[in-house]
C-alpha cells in the first residue's frame, strides 16, 4: 500500500480513480530503465477519493519552486523558491471535484469546487520551509469587496478519515494567511501545508436577506382597483440591512431550522409599494437586485425597525448553494391592505431550488374591507403562486409562456374581458400577472356562481391536463385548488 520508494519521482501519464489507482511511470534511481508499475496516489496517507476528476501531476519539484495554473480551474498553485529543502524532489498531485461525499461545517455552505492538493514524498508529511499559495476560485457574484469580506469566506480541508456515514468532513483550515479582500473572485492561501481545500461562505439565514424587487408597481386588473401585483424575492447579501448581526445569526443557526414571523404591509397607494419587516438595525433605504441580469422595474422602500421584539428572525431555508431565487404573484392584494402579523414559511426541496411560500393572513372580515368603486365587498384573501426561476437569462420567454398558457386556456373556455386589448399591449410582466389575476377570478366565478358551474370546472381541467401532455391529472386539481 506505501508508494514504491525505488522511485526518483513519478510522470502520471494517465490515470482512473475508480479503484484509485493511477498508472504511473516510475524512474528508478539507480537506473535510467523505465518501467511500468500500478500505484496508489496518496493524500495525507490515504486515496484520492473517486470523485476526484480532472487530475494533474506536477513531478520533479525541486528547491527552484514552480507556478501551476490550472485555466480550465482558474485555480494556481505557486510554489517559491526556497520552499523546498536543497536536493529535495516531490511530486505534487492536484485534482478537482464538483461534488462527492464531503460533509461541511454548520454555518458554512462551499462556493468553490473542492481543489486536492496532494504532496507525495515516500510516505511523509511534509511541510514547505517557505508558505506556499494557493489560489481558488469562488462562485459569488459579488459587486464590491466589503460584501465579500462580510460573507467571512473560509478555506476549508478536509478530514481525510471518512466518518461512519461515509463523508469527508471538512473544516475551517485555522493555520496559514487567508486573503479575500484584494480579489472579488478568488481566495488566496498562504501555508505550510495543504491536501483537500475549498472556499466557504458563511450561511446567513435568509431572514436578513430579503430584498423583494417590484416588477409591476400597478397592473390594472379586471375588478375595480384591485392590484395584480408581481414580486421577485431574492436572497442577497446586502450590508445595508446586515450590519452587526454576526452574533444573532450564529445564536439562531445554531437554534436549527425555524419558523420566520415578520410583521410586514403592502400599500398600493405609492407607484412602489412598501414593504415593511423587522430587523435588528434601524435603517431605511432603497434597495433592489445587484446581478448583472436585470430584468426588473422598479424597486420598493425598505424599512427596518429598531424593535426586534415584534418578530422572530429565525427562518427554514434550503441547503441549496447561492443564490436561491423567487419569483412570486401577489393577486387579489386590495388597495391600503395592510396585513399584521403573517408568518412565512420557507422550506427546501430534496433537488433543484424550490421552495414553498405559505401566508398565514389576518381576519380582512371584522370590519369589512371594501373598495369605493366595488359594489361588493372585497375577498379576504392573497392567493400567492410561486414560480422557480433557475435561468435568468430566460425570464422573459419563460414568462411569455407562462402568459400564453393561461391566454390559451382562457380562450378555450369562452372566457372574455374588456381589457384583453389593453393586456395585449402591455409588456410581458404586465401580461402574465393580469392573465394571473383574470383566470383566478374566473375560476371564483366557476366555483361560486351558477353561470360557470361544475362544467366549466370540468373544461378547465381538460384544458389543463391537455396544457399538461394529457398526462398530468395532479397538476390540473393543483391549478383548481
């Protein structure tokens, strides 16, 4: 199992991790005759693990130092002259790994690939005289370098020894000068030593990082003035709202995953409606998406109350990597409605990033809530659709077939309106949150009025299912309910 110490040094030629073994060239030290041999590749003692990939060898290191760049990577390893102790030779292996069986400490999610950067010298764990840099990439889309010093980016190693579920564990790589405010896009290590490494961001739960971003501020709808509303929630590192609470994050993460109740209001009367919440910081201030794809219109004020009394900033978010991204449809939301206390609750899905958005409303019926304009008094309730958007570079044409699919349904059962024509003229957001807004109040009319009685229900579930590949039964009853 120890490498063949006969060998000088070792040329990988090629290599296959499925039985973590690597076929080597080894170059005898007594003789220029090369031979074939099988090998173990060795990290800290042990095998590379099998989801390593897109491995490299760096042979004949010497006390003379070299510069690794890996560009497919974007990862550098620089070893200075003088690191290596004179007549010294090592071999140096460095690999990659997306994913694998790595288990990461509590509080901290990976934003980088896991980099191996082995060091095979017959056996012994070796130490360089002189720090050695590392260089990794990190998947943060970030603006300025205070967000990144804020996030506390981390180098993690891990433990080589699997634990009994089978994980390499990870920690927090304490020795060695860490850099993450010279470069927005990479960490920077300087060490001793170094195997199993990668970038780590902490997890800040998301209840210090709403940013909800208006896309309609005033969608005209089919009743009086009621608003069709459409909101992008998105979770964001944002230092305005996330001053000074290093200590409350660390106290409610390790409480494990809650429920997060925030008071919070919505009032139509203003082009941008305004969202209330508490936080631990008094501040106020316009906020709205950071990214590169922006495909938003508007932004909302941001207030912050000083009180943290009123509300539990404790949340349920998914273990999913950043940033996890919301669109969501706010119908039905009557002007000057104002919601007390709601409870949201976030929970994550077993793949992909999917999230359920459950509200639960205060009683609209004591007094009454009703609009000047409407003969009828205003339903107590916000129907909320939630709708995952991994791609923004195909927002809007995934919402134009979002709003083609309801204009198609809405045909396909005699359905009209006055203001198709102005819906038609409109921008894609405006179109699908009003078609959004018609189809649910059609569908209160199927359910509550002779007119549209249980044959209408019966067509609308046909059209779905049809929607659907006539496959899809589950989802024709989700859209009715």
């Amino acid at each position: 199992g120890e490498p063949d110490k006969s060998c000088g040094h070792i040329e990988t030629e090629s290599s296959t991790f499925g039985d973590s073994k690597a076929v080597a060239t080894c170059i005898s030290v007594n003789s220029e005759e090369r031979s074939e041999k099988t090998v173990p590749i060795y990290c800290g003692g042990r095998p590379i693990p099998e989801c390593v990939t897109q491995t490299s060898t760096l042979s004949d290191c010497t006390e003379k130092g070299i510069r690794y760049v890996d560009e497919t990577n974007d990862f550098i390893l620089e070893i200075q002259e003088g690191a290596i102790p004179e007549g010294e030779r090592l071999t140096v292996d460095v690999g990659v790994a997306l994913f694998g069986p790595f288990q990461f400490p509590e509080g901290l999610r990976p934003v980088s690939p896991v980099f191996w950067v082995c060091v095979r010298d017959n056996g012994r764990k070796f130490q360089f005289s002189k720090p050695v840099t590392v260089t990794i990439p990190h998947f943060l889309d970030l603006d300025n370098e205070e967000e990144i010093k804020f996030l506390g980016l981390t180098f993690l190693k891990a433990n080589h020894n699997k634990n009994t579920a089978g994980l390499y564990e990870f920690q927090p790589l304490t020795e060695g000068k860490m850099d993450f405010n010279t470069l927005r896009t990479h960490g920077t290590l300087k060490t001793s030593h170094f195997c199993s490494l990668c970038l780590a961001a902490k997890f800040i739960p998301s209840s210090t990082q709403f940013c909800i971003t208006s896309v309609l501020p005033r969608c005209p709808s089919p009743v009086g003035k009621n608003v069709g509303g459409c909101f992008f929630v998105t979770f964001l590192n944002l230092k305005t709202c996330l001053e000074n609470v290093d200590s409350l994050i660390n106290k409610r993460y390790r409480e494990g995953y809650k429920t997060q109740r925030v008071p919070f209001r919505f009032n139509t009367d203003t082009q941008d409606p305004a969202l209330e919440m508490n936080f631990s910081q008094p501040k106020h201030g316009r906020i709205g998406w950071k990214g590169r794809d922006t495909v938003f219109h508007s932004e909302v004020d941001f207030f912050v109350k000083d009180d943290i009394s009123e509300g539990e900033l404790q949340c349920l978010q998914s273990d999913e990597f950043y940033p996890p991204r919301f669109e969501v449809f706010f119908a039905s939301l009557k002007e000057n409605a104002t919601l007390g206390d709601g409870q949201i609750t976030f929970s994550g899905a077993t793949s992909g990033i999917k999230f359920n958005l459950d509200l639960d409303l205060p009683d609209f019926t004591s007094p009454p809530v009703t609009h000047p304009a409407a003969e009828t008094e205003v339903v107590s309730q916000i129907e909320l659709k939630l709708l995952v958007i991994d791609d923004l570079q195909d927002v809007r044409s995934k919402l134009m077939e979002v709003e083609t699919k309801w204009r198609d349904i809405g045909l396909e059962l005699g359905l009209r309106d006055p203001q198709l024509e102005t819906i038609h003229q409109a921008n894609h957001h405006d179109v699908t949150s009003c078609f959004t807004a018609m189809l649910r109040q059609w569908l209160n009319r199927a359910y509550n009025t002779s007119q549209y009685g249980e044959p209408t229900q019966r067509r609308l579930s046909e059209a779905v299912c049809h929607r659907a590949g006539g496959k899809n039964p589950a989802l024709a009853d989700e859209i009715l309910y």
